[in-house]
C-alpha cells in the first residue's frame, strides 16, 4: 500500500504540508499547528534531503515548543524532529515534556518515548543503556521503528547478521509494507552487505530498492556507487550527474568529487568540491548540528585538516558516539 513510486510519494507528502502551511497561516498561534507543520516537513525533508524543507521543521517545532505550556505541548514531536536533526539537547527537552504531560499517553507514543530515550543514549555513546530503552519499547509495542532501532544497535555494534535479521523482521510488520519503506529497509541491508565486502550482493540489494520504489533519488545513487565500484566509471559520471541535476545534493557531489580524482580529472574534483563547500558552509550557519559530521567528511576530503578537527571536536561534543568518536 502507499505511493507506489518516488514522485507519487513527494505528491502525497507535499499535500500533507500544503495542508498544515494553510493551517498556519490562518492561526499560528496553535502549537498543535505548528508542531503538524514540522512533522509535515521533516516527512518531506526524509524522502527529498532538501536542506529548506529541514530548516522549516526545526522552525516549526521551536515555535511549538515556544507556545505551550508546561503539562500540554509537542514533546514527542519536539524529541522527533529534533533528534532527526541531531540537536540532542532539544530531544532531550521534548522527551522530558513528553514524560511529563498532564495526559497520559497512548502505548504506541509510550512505546515512541521509550525508544526515543534509547536514541538519546545511543548518540551519547552509552550503547548498553540505549539497548536497555530500545528493549523495553519492543516489549510495549512491537512495531517496525522499534525493530529498526534495534537493528541500527547492532549494526553499530559491527553484528551485521543480527541487524540484518531484525532489518528482515520489519520489514514483514504491515505498517513497513509500503514501497518507499521496504526500499529503506533494502539499502540499509545493502550498506551492511557493502560493509563487509559482498559486493555483488550488495548490488543486488541496492537495484532491488530501486525497483521497489522507483525513482527515488538515494536508492539511485546506492546503485550508482556500485558501478562505479565495478569499473564502468563513465555510466557512474552520468548517473551522478543526472541526480545532482534533481536534488543539488552535496553528498551526492562527494562521491562524484571521488570519482573525479579517481580518474585524475582534478580540474573537475575541484570545481565541484567548491559547489559542494558552499552548500555545507551554508547549511552550517543556519543548522549547525546537523551538518557537523557532513561538513566534517567534507573538510577531510578536500585536506582542510584543521577545519576538519574543528568540525570533529563539535560533532563529538554534540553526539559523542561512536562514529563522532572515530571521526576525531
């Protein structure tokens, strides 16, 4: 069920946030208005990666909180959007609002609580806590988010067959079975399978997401990596290009950026890590946490080391997890 394709799914989304806009726009003193329109645009900014469509969810869902009082107001939300944008400490600050509204909720946002808790101590890097919550959530409410969660535990863990396993057990629950969801399930195998070195089944995975939900941009780019990785470096320049031409997304030129110098063609690396630098510096000035550890991969590229070991001692600070940990 759900949009069977890329741009049917930006159309249904985009109705969504057409929606809480006019909503908004006829009261927004509403936090519950608000906080509809944040959720709107960070369901966008996933399937997109449009940096715009992140920035107005992070405005929304402060105006929410700005406007609700103490027992009453948008914690789940506020814990949602912003543990998406990695600005933990205003998770945090939503969490709490959520623990302790004036009613109780439902099992399926107390089971959300819960997991959102288990996040919290992940990016903190206290992994044995996170997969305490993340537990105690499965328990309340079995439902995919949860089992993903988990499966991202142990894919952190470096215990690849267990994630992989838990991957394939959402995937089954009812409510993943849309073909944008199991395209998500699908790369996030491929990426284990790239990890440690099966390729070809890797590969597999990757095309496989992209036939489930066509047209979605990240699922062609999974793809893409895989040509280029397999030597057809002329079909990979092509793809990659023509997906920058959809989204102007700058991980996207990171990995062109690295064929590019595969190949010797400095000039070309060059001109676009430029393109690429400008949007980072840009996105860093508005959402500073999250675009640390992108900005970072972005510095280490280039051999800007110094703004490189900046960037990394900020994203540490931010989440010290594990990956914020190997980046500095």
């Amino acid at each position: 069920f759900g949009p069977a394709n890329f741009d049917a799914a930006v159309q249904e989304v985009d109705q969504r946030v057409d929606l809480n806009k006019e909503r908004v726009a006829r009261d927004g003193a509403q936090w519950s208005y608000q906080e509809g329109l944040a959720l709107a645009m960070l369901a966008r900014a996933q399937l997109t990666a449009e940096f715009d469509d992140y920035l107005l969810a992070s405005q929304s869902i402060d105006r929410a909180d700005g406007l609700s009082r103490d027992g009453a107001g948008p914690g789940l939300a506020i814990g949602v959007v912003n543990l998406s944008l990695h600005r933990n400490r205003k998770a945090a600050k939503g969490i709490s609002q959520a623990a302790g509204s004036a009613v109780t909720p439902d099992a399926a946002d107390l089971a959300e609580l819960e997991a959102m808790r288990g996040d919290f101590a992940l990016y903190q890097g206290e992994y044995s806590t996170a997969r305490k919550h993340f537990s105690r959530a499965a328990a309340q409410h079995r439902e995919a988010i949860t089992l993903f969660r988990l499966a991202s535990w142990h894919k952190y863990r470096g215990e690849f067959d267990q994630a992989i396993a838990l991957y394939m057990a959402g995937a089954k629950i009812g409510q993943s079975r849309t073909p944008q969801r199991l395209s998500v399930y699908l790369l996030q195998i491929g990426a284990l399978e790239l990890q440690r070195g099966n390729w070809d089944e890797a590969r597999r995975y990757f095309e496989r997401a992209d036939q489930v939900f066509p047209g979605y941009w990240l699922a062609q780019a999974h793809v893409t990596q895989m040509i280029a990785a397999q030597g057809n470096l002329a079909a990979a320049e092509k793809s990659y290009l023509a997906i920058i031409e959809r989204t102007n997304n700058p991980d996207v030129m990171a990995a062109l950026i690295t064929l590019y110098r595969y190949q010797g063609r400095n000039r070309d690396a060059a001109k676009w890590a430029a393109r690429a630098g400008a949007i980072w510096d840009k996105r860093l000035g508005l959402l500073p946490e999250t675009y640390f550890d992108h900005a970072f991969d972005h510095a280490m590229d280039v051999g800007d080391t110094k703004r490189a070991l900046a960037l990394a001692q900020k994203n540490h600070s931010a989440r010290p997890y594990g990956d914020a940990a190997i980046g500095l």
